[in-house]
C-alpha cells in the first residue's frame, strides 16, 4: 500500500514476517546529528579520515556552508529513526565552452536492517522531485565498484570519456606488505625487488634540480586571494570538463579545517599565480598515514611548474612519514605523464565518472567534452569527497 502528498511519502512493506511502514520526506534542520550516526554506523566510521572538528561539523560544511549554499537532502525514518539517506549538493562546472549548473551525488545509506524494502528507490523518487524547478543540467558521481558500474552501464549512463586511474608510490615498502601481504596484486604485478628499485630511482630524481626555476616562488597558504581568480580565468579556456576553481570554492574546499586538513602550496612568479597542489595526509589509521595529492593545477603548458610541485609534493610526504602516495588523474593527461615520471605506478582499479543528464539541451558542449583529448579534462580527488 502506497499513499503519497507533495514531497511526502508513506510506505507499507511486508518484509515476509513483519509488515514495516516507512516514511520517506526531505530533511529538515537540526536533523544532522542522527544523519551523522546513520552515516556512521553504515560505512563503519563517517568520513573515512581523520577530522580537527566533528563529523556533525564537516556534514554542516559539506551540505548547508558550500559556495552557493544549495542541497538536495531526503531521509527515511520508522518512528522517528532515521534508516534511509540520499544527499548531494550544486556546483558549477565547465563543460565544453560554458559553465553547466551540477548536482553533485554526495552520500547515500539505508541501515542493514531495512535494505532490499525499496528504501532506497523511494528515496530516489523524492530527490527527484526536490530537484525539480532548480534549473540543474547536469549531475556526476563516481564509482570503483564493479556492480555499480554495470548497473549504470544497463541504464545507459553517461560515462567519462576517458579512463580516470589511480596511481601509487610506495615508500615503505615493508609496512605495505605487512598490511596487503605479497598477494596483494599490486605487488604481484610489480614485484617486490621493483619496488624497492623505483624508490632508489625517485630519490636520486629528488636530487636533480636542472629543472627547477629560481625565479620561481614555492609556498605554502592558508587561504588563496584575489590572484587565484585570474589563475582561473587564465586556465579555464584550456579545458572541456573541469570545476570552477574560483576563489570562492577553493577556500571553501581546501581552506576551512571543517572539510579537513590539507597542506596548499602555491608556485608563484611577480606575483602571479601560476600554479597549485593540495596535499592531504590521512592518519584515520594512526601506524599507516597515507598521503594524497588531492588537486594539482597549473598555467597551461606549464608543465615545468607541475613538476616543481610534484617534488615538493613527495618531499612533504617523506617528511611526514607516509607508507604511501596516492594520486588520481585522467590517463593519458600531461600530469599523468609526470606521475610515471617520479614513480608513481598505476593500480589495477579503474575508477569510473559517470553522468546524468536533464533534459537541457547541452548537445554542443557535450560533443566538445566527448571529443576531447585526456589533457583538456581535469579531475581530481578533491572533485569528490573521498579525501
């Protein structure tokens, strides 16, 4: 049995040996607290690092404090226990030649004792009808899990058009077998003996400084200026996909410790802008911290400045002891290229984006970032939420 009003939803199940009502309705505030402790109970620790504030707190940055202040936030509760949630949030993104208007899929869960009811479906109904009216052209989300993957394949999703892959430079070597063990495929594929090789390689390139400028300024920010927005407007034109990365964003994604703790380096030249990295070092697991280039961008055709950063990237990562770097980029980009270069070596789990279009005609821009090449496509990380 099925009664539904406006943004309302009231549904019967029988579950074989119970009859089970739920009832599925937006959220509201003041909610974040049991959302927290879904979240929490569903991924077996909400979010999967380490935090200087609540999760409470970073849920409040993440949906209701992002740049342009707008979510799309459904829950499912039985008597006032809440079992079921669907969250995303809007941005801008340029596709093609023009800024689309973006839904981003954030967190999904329904608790184990209350899946296979439809929980999840009816949900999805009621965020589609939250969206409804709010002008979205496009929405993204991204996945490693095989069965998500084919699932979206038998609907016809969109996919990127290009393979987005990780990438991973042990440094120690032991600690990764101790923890993944020699079976791991990672070092099936690569062997042991490689691995200790490319770190003896990777250590003498650190030492190699014939490319590095003088007149070239490294140095760490707590909050990027003014400058950064003309960094954009000097990048944008140069790509078919990537988010806009105003100073507004950037602050919001990488500035305020609520979204976490990342380490910004800007290069800089007369004071411009011309380039940047976010580094984030994980210590969820405080005897295996894992280091992350969470976003790297530079002036085009500054690969020079890339590779400034790069190094300094593995150098703060050494000195703060990591057991591994992890990196995520589109293959066959120039900043991919740079990876293999300092020995980052790609990892067997290929990471797809995948895309939903409304019915907004977006025909042109969709050819110009399906035809494009891998060096006119940014994606990274910090794009999504796992880091």
């Amino acid at each position: 049995m099925l009664k539904k009003n406006i943004m309302d939803l009231t549904v019967k199940m029988d579950d074989n040996s119970k009859s089970v009502d739920y009832h599925v309705r937006p959220y509201q505030p003041g909610e974040e607290e049991r959302l927290v402790e879904l979240l929490n109970f569903s991924f077996n620790g909400w979010p999967q690092f380490d935090l200087d504030c609540s999760p409470v707190e970073h849920w409040k940055w993440k949906f209701l404090e992002n740049p342009l202040g707008l979510h799309s936030i459904v829950v499912a509760e039985i008597d006032d226990k809440i079992i079921g949630f669907i969250g995303e949030f809007y941005q801008y993104v340029k596709v093609g030649d023009k800024l689309l208007y973006s839904r981003r899929s954030a967190e999904s869960a329904v608790h184990s004792d209350y899946r296979r009811m439809g929980v999840a479906t009816q949900m999805g109904i009621q965020i589609k009808e939250l969206r409804q009216g709010k002008g979205v052209q496009m929405g993204y989300s991204a996945s490693g899990n095989h069965i998500i993957i084919k699932y979206r394949e038998r609907r016809g999703t969109y996919f990127f058009p290009h393979v987005l892959c990780e990438k991973m430079l042990i440094r120690d070597v032991d600690k990764f077998l101790e923890r993944y063990g020699i079976k791991n495929k990672f070092i099936k594929k690569i062997g042991f003996l490689g691995l200790k090789s490319i770190n003896t390689i990777i250590n003498a390139v650190k030492t190699d400084k014939k490319n590095a400028h003088d007149d070239i300024k490294i140095k760490q920010i707590h909050e990027f200026d003014e400058n950064i927005d003309r960094f954009w407007e000097s990048v944008k034109d140069d790509y078919y996909f990537i988010i806009e990365r105003t100073q507004k964003y950037l602050n919001w994604r990488y500035c305020d410790k609520r979204g976490g703790d990342y380490y910004v380096v800007t290069a800089e030249e007369g004071g411009d802008v011309l380039g940047y990295i976010v580094l984030r070092v994980n210590r969820k697991l405080e005897d295996y911290p894992v280091g992350t280039i969470v976003d790297l961008l530079t002036l085009p055709g500054r690969l020079d400045v890339a590779r400034q950063l790069i190094v300094h990237a593995v150098d703060y990562f050494d000195e703060s002891k990591v057991i591994s770097m992890n990196v995520w980029t589109v293959k066959g980009h120039p900043y991919d290229v740079l990876y293999g270069g300092y020995g980052f070596l790609e990892l067997n789990r290929k990471v797809r984006k995948f895309f939903n279009t409304t019915p907004v005609d977006v025909g042109e821009e969709w050819g110009l970032f399906e035809s494009a090449v891998p060096g006119q496509l940014h994606v990274q990380y910090g794009d999504l939420d796992w880091i």
